[in-house]
C-alpha cells in the first residue's frame, strides 16, 4: 500500500491524536520563539544587552528536563491524554504572562515556569500518537509531529513579521496565548493511548526504579538529545539576532528569511520521516546531519539577502530533517512501563546539558566582534559530526508493537 492508502486507514481517533500533538507542539515552538526574535527590544527596555536577556532562553530549556519528568510521571499514572491538556493550558498561561513582566528578573522566572510546563508537551503527545498508530505509519506521522516545531517558528515569524512594528514585544506574547483554544477543543476529542490503557489497572512502575534498571539507553539518549539540541538551538535561536545586529535588516527582512527557513524545515522533517520506514531510523539521522556540512558557509557567511535565504532553506532541510527522526527513534528505544516519561525527559534532559547555547553563542560572537555567523557555523559544524558518530554507534528497533510490550 502506498503512504496516502495507509494514511486512509486511520480511524478518526488516530487522526486526531496525530493533529492534536503536532498543533500542540507548534503551539508551542510558537510560544518559546517569540522571545528568540525580541531579544533586542527586551534588553533595549530594560536597559541591558542580548547576551543578559539570552538567559531567559537558557533558563526556559534548563527547567523543561524538571517538566518532562513530572508530567512523563502522572501521564504513565493517569493517561497521556488528561495531562497533555493540562500541560498546553499551563504553558499558554505563562506566556501570557510574560507580557506583563515589570523588570527582566521577572521575566526570567515566568520563562522559567514556562519551561518546566513546555517540558510536558513533547513526550506525552510523542507517546500517545506512537502508541496509537499502526508501525508502519509511525516515521511519516514522526516527521509530521517533529515539524510542528518549525511550524510554530514559522507562525512565529509570520507573527513578528505582521505585528512586531505595531504591537511591540508584550503584544508578541499576548498573541501567543490565541491558539490554545484551538488546541485545547482538538484535544478533548482524542482518546486515551491502547498501551495506557492495556495497563491501567495494573501496578504503576517507579519511574527511578525503571530508570535505573535502563541506565544504559537512558545515558545514551541523553548523550544524543544533547547532540541534537546543540543542532537545532545552535541553527535557530540567535539566528533573528544575527541578522538585525550583524545584518542590519528590517523587521520584515528577518520575518522573510525566518519563514523561508522554516519551510526547509518542514520539508526535510517530513521528507527524512518519510525515508526513514525505507532506510532505517540510523541512517536517515547520519545523512540528514552530514548535508549540513557543505552548506554552512553559505548559510553563516553569505552577504545578500537571497543567499542569506537560500543558506537557510538547506540548513534546515538537514537539522529538522535529522530531528524527524526523534520521536518515533526515542519512542521505539524507551522502556514500555515508563514510555510517557522516559522520550521527553530524555529529550528534555539533553535540552538541558545543551541550555547554555544562547548565551554561550552570543558570548562567542561578542568575542569575535559580533560576528553571530562564525558562532553559529562553529556550533552547527561541529555539532553535525558529533551526531554522526553517535548515531552510528547506537541501537536501533524497528515495528515494535507497544500493546504487546505494554501486556507482557
């Protein structure tokens, strides 16, 4: 059968679960890079520079581990699907919030709580739709769900683009509280995980306990995550400074080239998701990592706005095309008992290894003159081949049935 036949045989519940969690993790790439494009007119209100204001990015990625955690626990407790709800209402709530921060301390402690709400999204919704959906289905909807991510970028961008000018940075944030709603009414209509609920009645395992007992994939995960948000962070969140402080671009240049590079995002999440149920989970991430290669210089060291555009295009068909991958690859190396926990806080916990990323990028740049190009192109190029060799050295499986897993 072909992907389209495939995809028909969904029932409407899977289909659901499946659009819930991408919107769900759009809404909230959405909500953390609305800060990446303000950091300029934040530090210039509050009367200090980028690299200070920068920490709100550290400290958002540092609190997701502790999130990813304690929503993980209550999801393989209580249900994947009540939880991911009150995380989405959670994180919504903070970044509303933040428009209404009087000094840069208190905003750093609202993006804080955002982070340790956002922490919950990713691998409960990851959890539930893997846990749904035939195996063969599960790298096209894992690259799906992993362009959400880009996606919430994009509306971002779109948004900065649109609005930025006449709203200014707390109307940004008041902005982002809209498409919970959306999310919140898709996602009542979507029912439980079969593997939860295969178990619900019986004993709830100790997360610690699980954790120990699988220290060795719980270590190498970390390890990867880390490599990975090194990838994505290093290529995406300074990349609007980089363009207004070393470019000198207008608000709706910046807004141009985010967008561009979101949609090679897109492209190569859902086109290396795709390949991945051909090639394996292994080789679409060490193919996807080496073609960043031979583009950097195009995408850090270019000079016009068209090839600025084009270098960002390419990057992000590469980063996002390896990032694809991730949730069914975490998925189908997380232990059965604790699959609600075990991808996100793995994922999380590298987030957090990987959170100085900002400020340690910015540092570089400020070192070198303020060239933000060589930091990223030294972060991205080198990040690429620690993903290759890691990869290459890990496990992988393939066509897992969680049901069956969740019954032994």
């Amino acid at each position: 059968m072909t992907l389209i036949e495939n995809l028909r045989t969904l029932t409407p519940s899977q289909r659901n679960s499946i659009w819930a969690s991408y919107l769900g993790w759009t809404l909230d790439a959405f909500d953390f890079f609305l800060l990446v494009f303000m950091l300029s007119a934040i530090a210039t209100e509050f009367g200090t520079d980028v690299k200070h204001v920068a920490e709100a990015t550290f400290l958002t990625l540092a609190a997701r581990p502790f999130g990813a955690f304690f929503f993980g626990w209550l999801a393989d407790r209580v249900g994947r699907r009540p939880i991911m709800m009150i995380v989405i209402l959670l994180f919504s709530l903070f970044s509303l919030a933040s428009a209404f921060a009087t000094s840069l301390t208190m905003l750093l402690i609202i993006r804080a709580a955002f982070g340790f709400a956002m922490g919950g999204e990713w691998g409960i919704g990851a959890s539930l739709v893997m846990e749904s959906i035939p195996a063969k289905l599960r790298g096209p909807v894992s690259g799906l769900l992993q362009s959400g991510y880009p996606s919430g970028y994009f509306l971002a961008s779109l948004v900065y683009f649109l609005l930025f000018d006449q709203i200014g940075w707390r109307g940004m944030f008041v902005v982002g509280i809209a498409p919970a709603i959306l999310v919140f009414i898709i996602r009542s209509h979507v029912d439980e995980s079969p593997a939860f609920e295969a178990r619900k009645d019986e004993a709830k395992p100790n997360p610690f306990v699980e954790l120990a007992r699988h220290w060795k994939i719980a270590l190498y995960l970390v390890v990867l995550m880390t490599a990975f948000n090194f990838f994505s962070h290093g290529t995406q969140d300074l990349y609007p400074t980089f363009l207004r402080e070393q470019h000198k671009f207008d608000t709706r240049t910046i807004g141009t080239l985010t967008a561009i590079m979101n949609v090679g995002a897109i492209v190569g999440g859902l086109g290396f998701g795709i390949w991945s149920e051909t090639i394996g989970r292994k080789r679409a991430i060490i193919i996807a990592s080496l073609l960043i290669l031979p583009v950097i210089p195009l995408w850090a060291f270019a000079q016009t706005p068209l090839l600025l555009g084009l270098g960002a295009f390419l990057v992000q068909v590469a980063v996002q095309g390896a990032w694809g991958i991730v949730p069914v690859h975490l998925n189908e190396l997380s232990p059965a008992l604790v699959r609600g926990m075990f991808p996100g806080f793995a994922y999380q916990l590298g987030n957090l290894i990987a959170s100085r990323n900002g400020p340690f990028q910015a540092g570089i740049a400020e070192a070198h003159g303020g060239n933000y190009g060589y930091a990223m192109a030294l972060v991205a190029g080198v990040t690429a081949l620690v993903l290759v060799v890691w990869t290459w050295l890990g496990p992988e499986r393939r066509d897992v049935d969680f049901v069956a897993e969740a019954k032994a």
